[in-house]
C-alpha cells in the first residue's frame, strides 16, 4: 500500500484587531507541527477476540499520532491507555533530552488510516500536542519519504 499524505491548513492571526484565518504552505505546515496523522488504537487481537468471546466491547480510540523518526519505539499517553484498559506488560526504561524514567508497557494494535496496522509494544509517557508518537519500531516496516519542501509525506506500507 502506497499513501501520500499532504500537510497545510489554515492559521489564525491577529490583524488589526481581527482574527482572520491565512493559508500555511504544506511546507511550513510539515515543519512548524511535524507529521502528525490519525490512527485507531484498540487491544492486540488476541485480546479483543477474548473480549469480544466474552460478550465484553472492544475499546478503541482514535488519536493523533506524530510520526518521530527519533523515537526508539512507539509512545501513548497515559489517558489512551487508561481510555482502553490496556493491561500492562512490564515496565520500560524511557530516556528523553530531559531525562531518565521508568514507564509502564502495554501490547497495542495500531491502525492507520489507510487500512494496515501493526501489534507493537507500547510505552505511556505523558506528550504535548498529540497522543501518540509512532516509534522506529513501526517505521522499520515502512519506505517513507519525507518531502519538506513540498510538505508531504510518502509511506509504503
């Protein structure tokens, strides 16, 4: 599967007194908020099938998810995991530019909007602006092209 995924939109400003909405260039789009995308977030299969055995619903959420080619592997906030009842596998050593911690671990499916998705562990961290970041550990079954210039993002999945 070959996906395009385009960035821009609109920015609010302050103009004489007014706010007004401007266009942003998929360029400065892609820089200024980085490549964020939609994605679903529910229990690995096993588990939803056992939940669904059991006549119990599957939780799911959709969330924004920002693609970070630094990110070891792939992070959720601590509400998406309280919000799915995720069970926690273990622990896991987090280390950021600020520091060193300790992080409970969970097994999630990750779904992508264009129709793929991947079982990956998880780790909860709390993030700013978004609720996932999606890791190396999922960009490794990817070819993706990052087109700066032009603002968008190509994936083979």
């Amino acid at each position: 599967m070959i996906v395009t995924i385009p960035f821009g939109g609109l920015q609010q400003v302050e103009k004489e007194g007014k706010k007004i909405l401007i266009p942003i260039h998929p360029g400065i789009a892609l820089q200024n908020r980085g490549a964020i995308i939609p994605i679903t977030i529910t229990h690995p299969k096993s588990v939803a099938q056992k939940l669904a055995a059991e006549g119990n619903p599957v939780p799911s959420v959709r969330i924004n998810a920002l693609i970070d080619t630094g990110a070891f592997g792939t992070v959720i906030t601590p509400k998406v995991a309280e919000a799915l009842m995720l069970i926690q596998t273990g622990v896991q050593k987090v280390t950021s530019v600020q520091d060193e911690q300790e992080r409970p671990a969970y097994y999630a499916y990750i779904q992508f909007h264009w129709g793929s998705g991947k079982e990956v562990p998880v780790v909860s961290c709390p993030l700013k602006g978004f609720d996932c970041l999606i890791g190396r550990d999922i960009m490794m079954h990817w070819n993706m092209t990052y087109n700066g210039k032009d603002g968008y993002i190509i994936i083979c999945d």
